[in-house]
C-alpha cells in the first residue's frame, strides 16, 4: 500500500508528513521544500508523501526527510490510501498544501477514521480560484472548500487576506486562522544564486536587465509588463528576461514583434535556477494581477535587487512595507510601471537595506512559527 523511495532509514512516528506536492523544484515547492528542510535540521522527523508527482532531486531534500510513494488515482482510492498511511505511521500532524489534497485528507479523516491532527496551509485566495469557475462549478466548489476547511483541525494562511478570505468563504473567525508567511529565504536560495545563468545579457552586461519571472498566463499579467518596458525604451536602452513557460507565449511574442522589442525582450522559458539570473539583474518587476504571496518578489529582495510590483491583492504591499522597499504601482497600468522602472534604475536603493527587507521571510524563522502553532515544540 505504502511505498518508501528515499532518504531515510528512520521508522520512528513522523511529527510532520506534508501533503499534496505539487512537482519541483519551482516555485511553491521550492518554498515548501525549504520549510521542511528547516523542520529537519530542528531534529523533527519529516515524510513527504506523493502521488503521481516527480521526487525532488535528493540535493534539493534535507537526507533525514523520508520521502513516501502513494497510489495514484481518483479521489477515492486516494483517500483510502492516505487513511492506510495515516493508520500506519500515525503522524502527529499532516499538513496539506494544496486544494486537492484537502478534499482526500478530509476523506479519509471522515470516513476511513484516519488520526491525526489535520492541517491545511493556505497560500492563495480562495475567491481567486472560484471566480474563474462556472456558476454552478462555483458553487459546488465553494461548498466543498466550506465542508473541508471547517473539518480540518487548523487552517494557516501565508498572508492576513488570505485569512481574511478563507474566514469570508468558510465562516471559520478569522482569530482561528494563524498567519505565518512562506519561509523563501533559505541557504539554497543563496547557494543557487551564485551559479552562472549562461546568458549573454547578464554575462556580458551592455544595458541594464529588467527581470520578471512565472508562468506566461494572464495572472502574471507579463502584457503590462511588456508594453511598460516599451515606453521604458524611450527613455534608457535596457533589455526585459522573462522566465517561465506558459499558455501565453504565442500572444506574448506576436506583442513583442508588433512592439518592435524583438531584439530587446526574451522569453526565455523554464529554467531550474532563476536565482542565478535574479542575482544579476538591475531590476526585478512583479506584473500580476493577483497573487497569494509573491515568492519571486521577496527572492530578489533578498538577493539584493531593486524592486517594481503592483499593488494587488495580496502580499507585494506587505512585502515592500507600502512602498519603503520598492516601488507599488496600480495593476494594468502600464505607464505608471514604465515611470517607476525608470526611477528604479536611475536611483536604486541600497541593497543591504532591500536584503533586511526580507529577512522576516527567512525559512528557518518561518518553519518555527509553524511548530509552535503546530504544539510541537
């Protein structure tokens, strides 16, 4: 039923088993990666459990981590397998990081009577997911959050509008809900900065470097961003790298060749290190229209880099403290963001004082929060 792959010889009771990975590195799971990591180098045992998604390389996973392969399938025979782990392990906490590991976890506690303390972490706004649906899949969506949040034993949210809309959408009180942020500042992310990013604009610097990073879907909004680095180019020569791989490619790229900006934006694509490129941009630049928390944003902050962001719900007005730590402009609006790069890059801030900016993100910092709220310490 249950399948060890990696890491770890360690049989003893797991205090923590993280749930509902999503495949790394990258993004999210990078982060999550990084606060397990921590959890582990405090001496708490450790299991990440996986369905169908690849195991993260073993230089990315603490070797005390003990990695579990579960059968993959539908809902059901996911819940009823998650119960048989749970019933032979018995960790002292499961945590869940994404909504379709809820909906199983939540299954298998109801039904198949699998203990142990339930924990959903919560890392974007529940009314962004679910405004993107159909009515009638909204409401069915909706009701299903409502009927899996209010039976888990405790709900943490990476942000307080996070909270705020978890409480709005589920009637859990608000003073329920733990806020502890994403724990992005880690050793590794200082570690893979420092490797070469094998591109001749950050290799062979002739103009300064405008950064964005993510997927290439309308979220991210990388159109804004786009026709702000054009009217950035009537000002000061620059070039725009953008990574991340996405739906939006085609319409980006016909955008750039009507723009005229073929020869100055690349959309680079996936890479499994962009700290290496974050480390040697001028400027980074978060475009989306909604966000959870915006790794990327506090990455380059703590590498140092000066910062553009909007002002969307939620996180980048937390993160540059209203503006202390970079510049906040409105979502969608191009010419405001184009001023703002400029000023950027004509007079950066310091960058030992935009790295103090990220330090309340540090992973280790973060990965304590979690086991005092967890009673694990």
């Amino acid at each position: 039923m249950v399948s060890v792959l990696e890491n770890s010889n360690n049989k003893l009771r797991p205090d923590i088993s993280f749930y509902g990975f999503r495949g790394g590195p990258g993004g999210i799971s990078l982060t999550l990666i990084s606060l397990m990591n921590e959890m582990a180098c405090l001496g708490y045992r450790i299991h990440l459990l996986l369905h169908n998604t690849r195991v993260p390389e073993k230089k990315y996973v603490h070797p005390s981590i003990r990695t579990v392969k579960l059968p993959d399938g539908g809902l059901i025979k996911r819940a009823r397998h998650l119960s048989y782990y749970i019933k032979e392990s018995q960790p002292k906490a499961m945590i869940s990081v994404r909504e379709p590991g809820n909906r199983a976890i939540t299954l298998a506690k109801t039904f198949y009577k699998a203990r142990s303390k339930v924990v959903f972490r919560v890392g974007m706004p529940l009314t962004t997911a679910l405004k993107r649906r159909a009515l009638v899949k909204r409401m069915l969506r909706a009701a299903s959050i409502r009927y899996c949040y209010t039976r888990a034993d405790m709900i943490i949210a990476n942000h307080v509008n996070v909270a705020e809309d978890i409480a709005h959408n589920t009637g859990i009180p608000i003073e329920n809900i733990p806020v502890i942020p994403n724990g992005t500042v880690s050793a590794f992310l200082y570690e893979q900065a420092k490797a070469n990013p094998e591109h001749p604009w950050l290799n062979r610097k002739e103009a300064p470097v405008v950064l964005g990073i993510g997927r290439l879907a309308r979220q991210k909004d990388f159109t804004t961003l786009i026709r702000a680095f054009c009217e950035l180019k009537k000002k000061i020569n620059a070039r725009l790298l953008i990574l991340g791989e996405g739906k939006e490619r085609i319409s980006l790229a016909a955008l750039i060749d009507q723009l005229g900006l073929t020869g100055s934006v690349d959309l680079y694509g996936h890479t499994d290190n962009p700290y290496a490129f974050l480390a040697r941009a001028d400027l980074f630049v978060l475009s989306s229209v909604w966000e959870g928390l915006p790794n990327a944003l506090i990455e380059a902050m703590a590498l140092g880099i000066s910062c553009v962001a909007t002002d969307c719900r939620s996180g980048p007005r937390e993160i540059l403290e209203n503006g202390k730590y970079g510049h906040l402009v409105p979502v969608g609006d191009h010419r405001t963001m184009a001023d703002a790069m400029y000023r950027a890059l004509l007079q950066p801030l310091d960058p030992d004082f935009i790295r103090s900016g990220a330090s309340r993100y540090e992973a280790g910092l973060c990965a304590r929060r979690y086991l005092e709220a967890l009673d694990l310490v």
